[in-house]
C-alpha cells in the first residue's frame, strides 16, 4: 500500500475536526487551548504534505513561519491563562466575563 497526498490531508481534516470539536464542546481554557494548538499542528501537517508532494519548498517555509509565531502564542497565551488562574482560582471560559472593568 502506497501512502499517497489523500491519506496525509485526511488525518490532517482529522485532527483539525478534533480540534474544532474541542474548541466547541469544552469549556475549561486549557483544553481550548491545546484545541486550538491542535487545529494549527493540522493545517501545518496539510502544508507540509502538499509541498512535499508537490516538490515545492514554499510550503514548509511557510509551517517553519507558522512554528515560530504559535512558539511566541504559547508564551502570551498560557500567561494570560495563569493571570486569570491566579485571580479567579478557575480557568473557565464564563469567568473571562467578570475581568471587565
């Protein structure tokens, strides 16, 4: 069996469903988070694929680009992610709500 472009593309529709599922269905932020991360690592899965399968660069540069601004979204996001721990002592998407002035 020959592991072709389809196959590559449909476990990336895969995890980006699991992820969107994720982002929909739960409420604590953490999860959200790791959704949201879930459905960046399958459109870089999908770019990756297609470049390879293409013989064209351009679309690994391109997840290389994607890795390096999701590396500075981990940082900015799990640090407002322990501020609102810290103030509300939960990590729920309703408490979001009570930070407005």
């Amino acid at each position: 069996m020959n592991i072709g472009l389809e196959h590559y593309l449909a476990v990336s529709m895969l995890l980006f469903c699991l992820g969107l599922l994720g982002v929909i269905a739960r409420r604590n932020l953490l999860i959200i988070y790791m959704s949201l991360e879930l459905m960046l690592n399958a459109a870089n899965l999908a770019l990756v694929a297609c470049s390879r399968f293409t013989h064209n660069l351009d679309g690994q540069v391109f997840v290389f680009f994607i890795i390096t601004v999701a590396a500075a979204e981990v940082a900015v996001g799990l640090a407002l992610i322990v501020a609102l721990y810290r103030k509300r002592q939960t990590a729920h998407v309703e408490d979001l709500t009570l930070l407005k002035l």
